[in-house]
C-alpha cells in the first residue's frame, strides 16, 4: 500500500507540473481529482461531524432554547441550500446574507476587540496609538471620494492622507504577494525534492 500510495502521488505530482508546458488534459484530470476530493472529504466531515450530530441532538433534547436554535440553524442551512434551485435562489441569497451578515460581525468584532483595541492600548503614551490612528485615517481616507473641501490646507490633508492610504495599500498587497509566492516556490521545491526521491528508489 505505501508503494501504491507512493506510485499515486508521483503520477499527480507528474500531472500538475505538466501545467508549466502547457494547460493539457492530463493536468486538467489531476485539477478535477484534486478538487473533488477535497468537497467529497468536506462534505462527508460535514455530514457526519455537524448534520448528523445536530440532527440528532435536535430529535433528543428536551431544553426549548437549545431546540429553536437548532431549528434556526436548520432553516438557515435549508436557505442557502435551496440556492442551488433556481426558482428559490432568493431564499438562497435570504440564506448567505444573514451567514455573511453573522461571520463578517463576528469577525469585525474580534478584530476590532482581540487586535485593534489591545494594540492601541499597548501602544498608549509611546507614539504607537498616534501612528496607528494615522494609518487607519489614511486607509479610510483612500476607499472614499475627495470631498467638496474649498480650503486649501484641509484639501492638501485631505490629499496626502489619501496618498498615505494607497502606499499603504500596495505595501500591504506586495507583502501578501510576496509570502504567496515564497509559499509557492517552497511547494514547488518540496514537490521537486519529492520527485528527486521517488525516482531515486527505482533509477539508483
């Protein structure tokens, strides 16, 4: 079995790196195998780590609070499903509003409490909460339109915060860049020393 294994992974190592030749069908294959097993290995964790224990404690549980919240996050499953019919996709787009409306305030929340609020308290009294306050000013300041501002001082500011937040933004962008594309290349030399091993094993 470890050899089949090891069999496997060097055919579809083969198989995505033929991607820098050219987009073939072999590469295509390897992408669609690639893909469907990580929904089918999704989907049965789903299945059996969240729907079946849910669906169970639902049919068992004598406590009505914890019942109408299992009912609730049964309709709200039931809506984003029915977004694969098309005659129901507004019950589905119903659905991932209050899913995205729920993660994106829960997560706004915990940046805003876990990271912003304990930065700007640590940095308190040392220039770091000033410098932080400028920053978010500036980034703010570069997603909105130049208001209709006449004064020549307040219009320079206004500018300038707006130059600020777009640096900001391309330094921050050229960092993700950046370590996504270290990330790649260390796949791809992991992939290489793979391939080097592998064939050593059956071309001494």
């Amino acid at each position: 079995m470890e050899s089949m294994g090891m069999i496997a992974a060097l055919l579809l190592t083969l198989m995505i790196l033929s991607y820098l030749i050219d987009d073939t069908a072999v590469y295509r294959l390897a992408a669609s195998l690639l893909v469907g097993l990580s929904v089918g290995y999704f989907v049965a964790v789903m299945l059996w780590n969240v729907l079946i224990p849910q669906w169970r404690e639902l049919t068992t549980t004598t406590d009505p609070l914890r019942r109408n919240l299992l009912f609730a996050e049964v309709g709200l499953g039931a809506l984003i499903l029915a977004k694969g019919a098309p005659r129901l996709g507004f019950l589905g787009d119903l659905g991932l509003a209050v899913a995205l409306g729920i993660g994106l305030g829960t997560a706004g929340a915990g940046a805003v409490l876990g990271t912003l609020g304990p930065q700007i308290a640590a940095g308190a009294g040392r220039g770091i909460t000033l410098g932080l306050v400028a920053t978010l000013l500036a980034l703010l300041a570069a997603q909105f339109y130049r208001p209709p501002i006449q004064a020549r001082i307040p219009s320079t500011v206004w500018t300038g915060l707006q130059a600020l937040g777009r640096a900001v933004w391309a330094f921050a962008l050229g960092a993700l860049f950046g370590g996504a594309l270290i990330t790649g290349i260390s796949l791809l030399i992991g992939r290489a020393e793979f391939l080097i091993q592998a064939l050593g094993q059956w071309w001494p």
